[in-house]
C-alpha cells in the first residue's frame, strides 16, 4: 500500500468518525472503544487556579492579563481568577510594572528596538507602555546608528541603494520613528570610495 493510499484511508476514517459523532442520538465513543459520557468540567478551585498560575510563572514572567488568559483556557471562573490574580500580586508575584520596565530594557539592548517597537511589544503581553520609563531621544538614536551599523555589515553584497533601502525598512520594524531612520543611515554610510 503506498503512502497516498494510507493517507486518504486515515482521513476518510477521520471524516466517518466526525460524521458519527455529529449524528444525533447516538453515544459517543471514545477511541480505545469505550463510551465517553458528557459531563460539565468540575468548576476549578482557588488552590487549583493558584497553581496553575504558578506553573506559568515558572516558564516565564507574565503579566497579569497573560495569566487571567491562562486561567480563562481553564475555564476557571472569574471570580476564582480575579482572587487569585490579587493574591499574586500582594505577593509580589506578579508585577506588570516592574516586567514592563524589564521587558522594555532588555528589547532595548537585545533587540535594538525603538520606542514604538517596545510600545508594540508590552501591548502584546498585555502591558501598559506608559509604565516604562522612555529612554531620552540620544539613547535611542544612538541604538538606531548601533543598529543600523550592525546590520550594515550584513548588506554588504548590495548595491548601496538597495542596502539602504532594505536597512530603512528593518529599522522602522523594528519601531524608529522615520527621522531617527534617516540619521542612522547617513551616520553609517560608507565615507571615501567604495571598491568591490
């Protein structure tokens, strides 16, 4: 049997069992064979809820509205879920401000981001902007021109309008603001002919 051959045999196998369980009155069957019955989930306690929460934490830093979503996959209430948040929170566990400023810095050094791309960035993990402290505009054209001299290296194999042109567009990616752009790109000119 080929390998087609099994595979249209595992989806047409697929789609019968699908049809089988959208048919009504019949009593869903569990792929060992056995009878699935249908019952609602136990709700989930506050100890549960906590300790889910800390698993998360213990991957990584999250934010408190990261977590809420974690908990709501759960399908744990939203009472249990606001009690338990609080309770981190008093605890120190979860601190959107201090993440915030954390997070910022290092998207700062690592990443080379602008301010707009860090802005992006702590929306996404559900996370005031506003928090953080905005690095000073000097700061932040000196990582564009760090940035752009880096990644310069890179385009090297280019012609120099081309280069620019994609170094431009990396840069406002990666959230700096057009003027900053521009004066990245002229402080990191090549200087003096060019020899290939």
């Amino acid at each position: 049997m080929s390998e087609r051959d099994r595979l249209a045999g595992v989806t047409e196998l697929s789609a019968w069992i699908a049809s089988r369980e959208d048919e009504p009155g019949e009593v869903p069957v569990t792929p060992a064979g056995g009878v699935r019955h249908e019952q609602p989930p136990e709700p989930v306690d506050e100890e549960s809820a906590r300790s889910i929460a800390l698993r998360a934490l213990g991957r990584r830093a999250a934010s408190r509205q990261e977590l809420d979503r974690t908990l709501e996959r759960r399908e744990v209430e939203p009472e249990v879920r606001e009690a338990v948040l609080d309770r981190l929170a008093d605890e120190g566990l979860v601190d959107d401000a201090q993440l915030a400023q954390d997070l910022a810095e290092r998207l700062r050094e690592r990443k080379h981001l602008g301010e707009r791309g860090i802005a992006a960035e702590l929306r996404k993990r559900g996370l005031d902007p506003d928090a953080i402290e905005r690095s000073e505009a000097d700061d932040e054209l000196q990582r564009a021109i760090d940035a752009a001299a880096e990644r310069r290296r890179r385009l090297g194999s280019l012609d120099d309008e081309t280069a620019e042109r994609r170094l431009a567009g990396w840069l406002q990616r990666r959230g700096f603001g057009g003027s900053t752009v521009r004066t990245a790109i002229e402080r990191t000119r090549a200087r003096g002919p060019r020899f290939r």
